[in-house]
C-alpha cells in the first residue's frame, strides 16, 4: 500500500493565538498536490494538505494541516453534504406546497460543519444539537424518508410524527432541541455520564449557534465541563445571525472560540469540510488525551432564512449573501477534488445525480406515508414511557384538560 506524504505546513512556535486567519471566511487555497501524487485505488490512504488560513486559535496549538484520508472518504464527504442539500431543498418544497406545518429550520449553506464533524467522530461518540438539525439527524443514521416524514408529520417519521423539524434522535444523537442555549448543559450532562461510567473511547459533541452563546447557561456548562475536565467539544456555529440579528449586533465579543476563557479554543473555516474534520479528529484525541474541553467555532453561513417562513433577505444584503455563496462548501470541496485529480466534473455529475434521484425518490415515499390516526392518545402516544403518564397536565388533571 502507498502511503504518500506531504510536506507539513511549517508548524510557527506559538504564542497564545495563531494569527494566520484572515478573519473572514475564504475560499481554500487548494494545495499544490500533482495529479499522480494521487492513489488509484479507492481505500489505498494518502495525505491532503489544509490550507493554512483555515484555523486561528486560543491557547491550543493548531490541528496538523495535513489530513490522512482515501478517495473514497473524500467523495463520500461531496456525497453527504450534496444529499443534505438535496434534502433540504425537499423540505423547503414541501413546505411551500403547504405539506409541512410549524417550523422548519433548513441548513443550506452550513453542510460542512454537519459533515466534517461526523466524519471526525464515531457513532459512539454522542452528539447533541440546537434545531437546524435536519442534516445532522441524517449523518447520525437516519434515512431521507424518515426526516422528510417526519416533518409531513407522518406515523413513519422518525419520531412518528410527533416531533417535526427540531425534535429528531437517534443512538447517540439526543436531538434536535428548540430552547435557545438550553442543550448546551444537557450536552455537558451526556459527558459527565461518559466519565462517570468509565467509557474512555468516546467524547461529546455539544453543537449551538452563535445566538446561543450569549446565554448564561452556556457559561455555567463550559464552567462545570472544565472543573470536572469532562469529555466534552462545544461547537459554536457561527452563521452570523441569530434569526435576524447579526452577530455584530447581538454580542460584545464576537470572537466565539475565545469566550471559553479558561478552555483552549479554535476558529475553523466552517465552509471547508476538510478544514472541519481535521479539526474535529485533532479534537477528538485532544479531549480523550484527558485534556479537558474544548471550544470550537466554526465560521459558516446560512444561506437561507432562518427558517422557511423567512426570506432571509430584509436584515443582510442580497450582496452579502451572494459574496458568501462563493464559498459554498459544495464548490470549495468540487474545486479541491478537481485540482487533486480525485473526482473530475463528469463524476461529480454522476454523484449528484444518482444523490438527486435517491433524494426525489425517498421524498415521494414520505409524501405518500400514512398520516396518524387522528384520536387523542394517538397524539400522546411515545412522549411517556406506558404506565408513566403524569396525571396532571400544567396544574390540570386529565379530564379537566381541553383540547
Ligand atoms: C430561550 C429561547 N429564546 C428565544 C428563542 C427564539 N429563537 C429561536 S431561534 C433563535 C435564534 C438563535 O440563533 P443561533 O443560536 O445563532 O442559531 P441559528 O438559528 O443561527 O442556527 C431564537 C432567538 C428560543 N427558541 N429559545
Ligand atoms: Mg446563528
């Protein structure tokens, strides 16, 4: 087997903060790795460089900028991200036909983060999310049809119906969760019982937006998580805005990864995917290493509103949006796989479209799942364990409860 290397990007003697991040997200340099340089074989392991403004950190030496990874790991991140944007462009759809009720938070534009992160991880490790978490529900294992079914509010989806698009789970994945900043503690919950039982081959990924960070509960996690050095990585997406307020306007220091004061931080370009799992496999060593909790804060972008009831386009400008679908994560990694010989245009037209049929397929199957039964303890069936009911309901007995 070939195992190819790269010279490392020079590894600085570190202050306290690397300032090699222009601040801004920008496209990935594509490293200058000639096509023959390449494996032919899918599985054989080669090494990609990261490009070097991807990261700016806090206390915490940068992750290598080379990642170890074979051509079918790379076109299987193109595959991921392409089919959550698929995905998301069906529930929008479907949305707009009227088909889904209540909320849907889409996250076109932010595929990256959601796959770098689970590329990095196992599925043992345990993750929990805010609710734009269509995408992370599908890279936890779900299928398409159980999502989209889930939000037509079908018995097949996969909370049956009941939970919509925020209250999603799976093994390891503990949702999908609607109270701003509220997770966050429960995820420093899910580490302290990883440490509490011993289980050193796993950590937590605790994800929450950069709205979120402002909550005091946030801080009181990241406080505990250090003093009880709990098994832990908080993951602050930054896409700039909680619901219509920017970052600029929303917080007196915008410098996410920082604001874990006494936790090692680090800023990732959100929008490379390769930049996200580098990141995310470095983190994941640093913490079971016993080194305590990170920070990270991934600089991503929302293309859409903040969700489907909102144009998105009233509190940013149309330009600012078109400057940032430059970076779209799907080009970023496209020109990366070219420029490396990996994936040409003809494939990548072959992945997305065997993706967009698959996508169209599980979404009429959703659309055509059987609706619940509409009876009351259809409604209530899967929120108690059976025989654990409570008998009261906010302050009211059952039977003096009117729907
Ligand atoms: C405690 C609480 N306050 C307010 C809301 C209403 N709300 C829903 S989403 C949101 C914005 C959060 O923004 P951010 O954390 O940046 O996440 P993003 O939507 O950008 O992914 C707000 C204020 C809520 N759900 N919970
Ligand atoms: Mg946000």
């Amino acid at each position: 087997m070939t195992m190819l290397s790269y010279s490392l990007k020079v590894k600085t003697a570190l202050p306290w903060t690397r300032l090699c991040y222009s601040g801004r997200r920008c496209m990935a340099h594509v490293a200058n790795i000639a096509a023959d340089d390449i494996p032919t074989g899918d599985d054989q392991p080669f090494k990609v460089s990261i490009a070097e403004d991807s990261y700016e950190t806090y206390n915490l030496e940068p992750p290598p900028y080379t990642l170890e990874t074979t051509k079918r790991q790379l076109k299987q991140l193109y595959h991921d991200m392409f089919t959550i944007r698929r995905m998301e462009l069906a529930a929008d759809r479907f949305y707009k036909e009227g088909k889904i009720r209540g909320f849907c938070h889409l996250s076109i534009g932010q595929e990256a983060v959601t796959v770098g992160i689970e590329h990095g991880i196992s599925r043992e490790d345990k993750l929990i999310t805010a609710y734009r978490s269509h995408g992370t529900t599908l890279m936890r294992g779900a299928t398409v049809k159980s999502i989209l079914g889930e939000l037509l509010g079908r018995q097949e989806g996969i909370s049956h119906g009941r939970g919509g698009s925020i209250h999603m789970f799976r093994e390891n994945f503990f949702g999908g969760n609607g109270i701003v900043g509220a997770h966050v503690p429960v995820g420093a919950g899910i580490a302290f019982a990883q440490q509490y039982h011993g289980n050193r081959d796993t950590v937590t990924v605790d994800i929450f937006g950069d709205g979120a960070a402002n909550q005091g509960q946030v801080h009181e996690a990241f406080n505990m998580a250090k003093l009880w050095n709990l098994p832990i990585i908080f993951c602050c997406e930054n896409n700039k805005y909680g619901m219509g307020t920017s970052v600029e306007r929303s917080s007196a220091m915008t410098e996410y990864y920082k604001r874990g004061q006494y936790l090692p931080g680090l800023r990732i370009n959100g929008m490379d995917v390769l930049a996200v799992l580098a990141a995310m496999r470095y983190g994941k060593e640093f913490v079971q290493a016993g080194n305590g909790p990170l920070l990270y804060e991934y600089q991503t972008y929302r293309f859409a509103g903040h969700s489907v009831s909102d144009p998105g386009t009233t509190y940013r400008s149309r330009e600012e949006i078109q400057a940032e679908r430059r970076h779209d994560p799907l080009s970023v990694l496209q020109e990366q796989l070219a420029e490396w010989g990996v994936l040409s245009k003809e494939e990548v037209k072959a992945i997305e479209k065997d993706v967009r049929s698959k996508v169209d397929r599980e979404a009429e199957e959703a659309n055509h799942m059987p609706v619940p039964e509409p009876r009351l303890d259809v409604l209530f069936r899967d929120i108690y364990v059976p025989g654990s009911e409570p008998l009261q309901r906010r302050g009211r007995t059952i039977d003096e409860t009117y729907y």
